[in-house]
C-alpha cells in the first residue's frame, strides 16, 4: 500500500501578477510531488486561487466586471501558466468554489459556537494589497513591512478570532517540535517578532465591502481571509464535508511550502486555527526566499518582474525550471539575472547534458548502426566501476535532499551523472577503440546507462527534456523508474535502437539574447504575449576583406577531406587535431574548433580544405592546410563546410 503524502503552494491571490517570481514556488512544489509519485507515494499536491477580498472587489469595479466575472478570468490566466510549466497538480481549488464557501462557513460557525470568535469593533491600520492588519510597531517607516505601500486607519464592527489564547500552546508547540519550521532564521524572526511581544486577537470579518464568504449567522458581515483563505488546506480534502475521505487520508500535510512574505500567517494564524478546531498541525512549513532584481524583490506591481511566458517560448519550459531549481531562492533570496540565467543554458544544458546525448548516440550510429551492443560485463576496470557508483549511488542523495527542501543540491547530484559520463568519455578516448569493438560495446553502453539514468531523474525535474532524451535513447518511459537505476538493470539492456535527433538545447548568443531580454522586460504583459512577433531580425552590413583579383584567388587550391581521427591537443582548451585523408596522402591538420565539435563527432566528416597553404608548427604539431569553417560575427556559432553530397577526398572544390 502507498504511503500518503500531501504537499500544498499558498493559493495564489487573484491579482493577475503573472511574473517569473510567481513561479517559483509551484516548480519546487511540482518537482518534490513527481518525485514522490515516483518513489511510490500516494501524492496529494494542492493549489489554487484565493478570490476573495477588497482588493479584488476594487479591480473588479475598475475593469467595468462583476467579481465573479473578474476572478473567472483570472483564474484561466493561472491554469494557463500552470499548464506552460508543467505543473502536476492533483486538485486544484479555488476559496469561490460551493464547497469550500460552505465549509468556511461551518468552520466559522464552529469556532464562534466554541467561543473562538466574538464580535466587536475594529480599529487599526490596514493594508489593502496585502489584504493585512498590522500595530503601530510593526510598521516599517510608518509603511507595510510585506509591500512597503501605505496602510490605512480602519473603523468597523468585526468578528475577533482569540489568537492570543493560544500563545502559550504555539510557544510550546515550536518548543517541542523543532522541525516544525524549516528554517532556525525563520523560527527566530516569527518568535522574537510576533509571539513574545505578545499576540493579539486577530480580525476575521469584515463589513466594509461584500466580496466574500458571507458569516451564515450575520450576514452583515464576510469572513475575512485567514480562515477563508488559510481553510483551503483542509476544505479541499472534505474536512467537515459529507466525503471526508481525502481528508482522513492525508491530513496532516506533510509539507506547506510558500514564499516568505505569507509565513508568518501560515506558523502563527493557521496553527491557532487547527488547534481551536482541535486538529493536529501541519509536520512542516517552509518559507523560501524571494527572486529578486537589483536586491529587491521581483514583481509587477514593483515594476521588475519578467513575463515567464517570454522565456519558457523563447528558450523552452524546461530551461526555465532548471534556472530556478537550481538558482532560485530555495533557503534565502537568489537575484535573477539574464546573463547568469542564459550561462546556465549554454553551460549546464546545452554543453554538458544535451553534448553528452549528442556524444553517445553519434558514436553507437558510427559503430553500431544506432543499436545498443549487448555486454557481458559493464565494469572491466576502475573507469567503468568509477562511473556505475556514482549513477547507483545518486537515488540516496537525490532523496535525502529531496525530503530537506534542498533541491538545488537534489539536482545538482543528478548533473554529478552527467559530469561523470563527460569525464569518463574523456578517460576512456572510445573514438580510439574502433579496433576494439568489444571494448567499444562496454564503454558506450555505460554512457547509455548514464543518460537513462539521468533522465529517469528528470522526470521529475525536467519532464519535457526526460522525455527527449528517452526517445532518444529507443527506452520505454515505463522502464524509466528509479529501481531500474542499477547495474544489474545496465546488464540485461541490449537492442534498443537510438536515434541522434535535435540538439536539446541550442547554444545561445549571450549578448544577443541579453539584448531581447531587456527590451522584453520593458513591456512585460499581464496576458501570453507571442514571442514570434517580438523577434525581430538583425540585418547587419557586411564588411568584408579587400578586393582581390582573380589571379589572387585561383593561387588558393581548395580539395575535399575525410577526417579519420580527431583528438584533443593536449593542453589547448580549443585545439583539436585531425588526420585527413586528401586522395591518397594523409595530412596533420590543427583547428581552433573543440569548444564547437567533439572529437568523435567530426570522425568520418567531409570537410573542404586549403591544401596549399604553408605549413606551420602549433603546441610544436606541424599543421598542413586549413579546414573550412563558416562562423558568425560573435564566434558562438560555428559549422564546418562540407560538400552538398558525398564526394571522395581529394576531389577538387571550385
């Protein structure tokens, strides 16, 4: 039997804020539920839209809509993005839905009839974006201490909730229970900041406006947001519902996970409420860092926040998901910078992951016509044991970190795979063993291991690129399960046909890309915007060399090459040097070319060469000739010129 685990994001406000920074707790969310559902768990993964309050009432009004109309709208707008990113939610709620109005309802009714909640009069100073009452001394120069925006004196008849009976209980709580909340900074900020200077009874109804759930015994009054939005968590499994089922099963949750500026509702508020409706707490809360711009905090009102529809269009979803797991603020603030996030592309993915991929499938293509040899022993030396540790070794790390919130770390021992692998292709020079086929066949089939193994991980994290990289690969998806990660699985695999496809990641122009990213975030859009129209091609003049005359350019003598062997120099990050057969006389030829081709990669190509050109010594190897190459003004793309179709060497280019 699966053992239950429920995870939750905040239900999101419907503010219609759709930012990079808005994403960046659903990802997490959404990597830590797939890997669970992986591992075998019954997974409930929560989230929704929180619709109700002044805030929404206002730009309801403003937009000329109902605010049923306005939340409605809004809510596609969420499910849409939600959609963009992959994100595997299991229920999704929404605080208008019949259900949970209801049991807000009985869940209001419930605490006032236990003598939680009184009514009285209000007066104090309110936030109206952040939809919060705050002291005087929590002000912040006289502002929000959430947002920084100006609050306002309030006056109005209110339901109290008594959350200054339940002080001692929540400071025993954390006391007693340290893991509670996940971080010690945390812990610290919400005791030494809200809890000994004492709490006070907190608002929850308001009469001022009309947008919300309607208090059943007093419908003067609407039940303000900590127990209509906080309640979700336990509405949407049924609590105090005629199917509870969902509720029996996995409550408590095992983690709630949202951004800092919510945490000190969620391990303050929401414990009081569970413990007046005699409940047992959530086992842990997590409050993870902002995305910041220029060291604040990313968003629309702010003016800083950055469409993720323009990137996940642009550069894939999956590019994104990777920046933020592995960048994002998962245990304090993290900037967001267009240079640092395109790198991460060039770098991570596209050099190191989609370079490994295109590296093994070329290699079985030129050896074995694409299919995966069968072996009788994967670990013949150190190398092949090296490499097989590290891949049966990663599930333990990868889960221990998943289950610390730490997956930044979870990912990066995925990509110790992919290091591995390019490290072990490095040692083991297999474009030097096409004599020895045998020990070909136990090399390649451990960089066939290696890739499934890292894209059974990324179902995960990367969903999309998983799956890539497993067509490649001819595996079946359903084999792609973590108790196939062992070498035992490695052995029995044999005959799968792989495919060299599409490059996974293409290599970027930073400074181009740099330059549409900042044009982009001028005019970020509430809506999904179409990349294809805000691309718009460079034509660039073309300043060429001095004129030559015809008698100059007929003292160039062009024929076609075959490299048959290409290595690294050693000691040169760029240098590769091939042997190229021209008609019947080989040649020693050096290009500046290994940070754009492998040296298996450019093994059996036909190249045009300069076969006239006056030899010269480089690293001390006589290099005789130039291989063509056609390249951009900014060196990043680069492609050799080969013939349109098969010619023998030697056959002349003119």
């Amino acid at each position: 039997m699966k053992k239950p685990f429920y995870i939750t994001t905040p239900i999101y406000y419907a503010s219609g804020d759709l930012h990079l920074g808005h994403c960046v707790t659903s990802v997490y969310v959404d990597t830590i539920a797939r890997f669970k559902r992986m591992s075998n768990f019954d997974v409930m993964f929560l989230t929704g839209s929180d619709e109700h309050g002044q805030k929404v009432e206002q730009k309801a009004k403003e937009a000329g809509m109902n605010p049923q109309e306005y939340v409605d709208k809004l809510d596609l707008k969420f499910k849409d993005l939600w959609k963009l990113l992959n994100i595997s939610y299991d229920k999704y709620i929404r605080t208008t839905d019949e259900n949970h109005v209801k049991t807000v309802q009985k869940i209001f009714t419930k605490l006032y009839e236990n003598g939680d909640i009184y009514k009285g009069e209000y007066e104090g100073l309110y936030c109206t974006p952040c939809e919060s009452f705050f002291t005087e001394s929590q002000l912040i120069d006289g502002k929000c201490p959430d947002c920084g925006r100006e609050v306002v004196k309030t006056k109005e008849e209110a339901y109290f909730f008594k959350l200054s009976k339940y002080q001692k209980q929540i400071e025993d709580y954390y006391e007693n229970h340290p893991d509670f909340i996940r971080l010690d900074a945390t812990r610290k900020e919400m005791v030494n900041g809200f809890i000994k200077p004492g709490l006070q009874d907190l608002c929850v109804s308001r009469t001022s406006f009309k947008w919300g759930v309607p208090v059943e015994f007093d419908k003067n009054h609407v039940v303000y947001v900590w127990i209509d939005a906080l309640t979700n968590y336990i509405t949407a499994l049924g609590y105090l519902q005629e199917d509870d089922s969902l509720f029996k099963k996995f409550w408590p949750a095992d983690f709630h996970i949202m951004a800092k500026e919510i945490v000190r509702f969620h391990i303050i508020i929401w414990p009081a409420i569970l413990m007046a409706l005699n409940l047992p707490l959530p086992k842990q809360i997590h409050a993870h860092g902002w995305l910041t711009k220029a060291g604040t905090k990313m968003g629309k009102s702010l003016g800083n926040g950055f469409n993720p529809y323009v990137l996940c269009e642009r550069y894939g979803v999956d590019s994104v998901r990777y920046f933020l797991i592995k960048n994002g603020p998962i245990m304090q603030d993290a900037p967001y910078d267009n240079e640092l996030f395109l790198n991460t592309i060039n770098s991570d993915l596209c050099n190191e992951l989609g370079n490994l991929l295109s590296r093994t499938t070329a290699m079985l293509a030129q050896n074995f016509e694409g299919v995966l040899p069968k072996v009788a022993n994967t670990k013949e030396n150190e190398f092949d044991s090296n490499l097989i540790n590290v891949i049966e070794s990663a599930y333990e790390n990868v889960e221990k970190y998943i289950n610390s919130l730490d997956i930044n770390l979870a990912v990066n021992e995925i990509f110790k795979i992919v290091r591995s692998a390019n490290k072990y292709i490095d040692e083991t020079t297999p474009w030097k063993l096409k004599e020895n086929k045998e020990r070909l066949a136990v090399v390649l089939h451990n960089l066939y291991f290696a890739l499934f193994s890292v894209a059974t991980f990324l179902k995960a994290f990367l969903p999309q690129t998983s799956e890539k990289i497993l067509n490649q690969l001819g595996m079946d998806s359903n084999n792609a399960v973590f108790e196939n990660i062992t070498n035992e699985f490695n052995l029995k695999i044999a005959g799968n046909q792989t495919f060299k496809g599409e490059a996974l990641f293409a290599r970027l122009d930073v400074n181009k890309e740099i330059e549409f990213l900042l044009s982009g975030e001028k005019k970020m859009e509430e809506v999904k915007v179409d990349v294809k129209e805000e691309i718009k091609e460079e034509v660039k003049e073309i300043k060429g060399k001095p004129e030559i005359t015809y008698d100059d350019f007929d003292k160039c003598e062009f024929r076609v090459g075959k490299i048959l062997e290409a290595e690294k120099v050693e000691g040169a990050d760029r240098l590769l040097k091939f042997k190229v057969k021209i008609g019947d006389e080989e040649r020693t030829i050096i290009s500046g070319v290994a940070p754009y081709y492998t040296p298996e990669y450019m093994v059996n190509k036909s190249v045009v060469v300069v076969v006239n050109l006056k030899p010269r010594k480089i690293r001390g190897i006589e290099s005789k000739g130039m291989i063509l190459y056609a390249c951009d003004e900014t060196e990043e793309n680069l492609c050799f010129v080969t013939p349109e179709k098969e010619m023998e060497s030697g056959v002349e280019v003119c």
